[in-house]
C-alpha cells in the first residue's frame, strides 16, 4: 500500500515538470524572439540622443522655474497670473498681459538677471484695467 501512495505522489510531481518541458520554445524559435527584441530596442546613438533630449527639456524646464520666481519675487505674485514663461536653449519668452509699459519693462529686466538667461523675447501686451 505504502508503494502505491508513493507511486501517486511521485506522479503527481512528475506531471506539471513535464508539462512545462513541452510547453517551452526551441532554440531556434528562442533565437528569433531575441532577435525581434533587438529590432525594438533603441540603438546606442538613439538612447544618446534620447539622453540629450530630456537633458535639455530639464533645463529649459529648471530655468522656466528660476525666472518665474523671480518674477515673482520682483514684479509681484499678482502680476505673474497673467504671464506666461517658456524657455529653451537659454531663450526665454514672455507671453501675456501686463497693466502697464513699466510692469512690461520691470519683467523683461527682471527675467534678464536670471542666471542662464542667454535672451528674452517680451511678447507681453499691455492692457490697460478698466
């Protein structure tokens, strides 16, 4: 009887070993996954530029960051609810609407103390409250 229960137990765990060995793909068929792995993977000059991309946009992105602060420090929070900051390679632009030429003028000069502002384009239009 003993002999008969170990028979069904070793069965038992023989059955799933088994059928994970034929489930399991060919060298050949292994290889060719491989290789279509490799098609979708990005080269070594895509990742590099891949790289420099986001570099570059966490730049731009930490410098859009430094002028609106300062903006805000030296124009005023009020102010700065209508003004739009955007930069890339250095330059940034000033879009939005300001209520006078000074407060126009006092933003670019702002904007232009910023460490890493190589130049700012004021496209900021004064509309008068009222």
């Amino acid at each position: 009887m003993k002999a008969l229960i170990a028979a069904a137990v070793a069965a038992a765990f023989a059955l799933p070993a088994f059928a994970q060995q034929q489930n399991l793909p060919s060298a050949q068929e292994r290889a060719e996954n491989r290789e279509k792995v490799q098609e979708k993977l990005p080269t070594a000059e895509e990742r590099a530029g891949n790289r420099r991309e986001v570099s570059k946009s966490a730049a731009g992105a930490a410098l859009t960051t430094k002028v609106k602060t300062a903006l805000a420090s030296d124009v005023g929070m009020k102010t700065m609810t209508n003004i739009d900051v955007d930069s890339a390679d250095g330059v940034v632009t000033l879009k939005g609407k300001v209520d006078s030429a000074d407060t126009k003028k006092r933003v670019e000069a702002a904007a232009k103390k910023v460490d890493g502002v190589k130049r700012v384009k004021n496209e900021l239009r004064v509309e008068k409250k009222g």
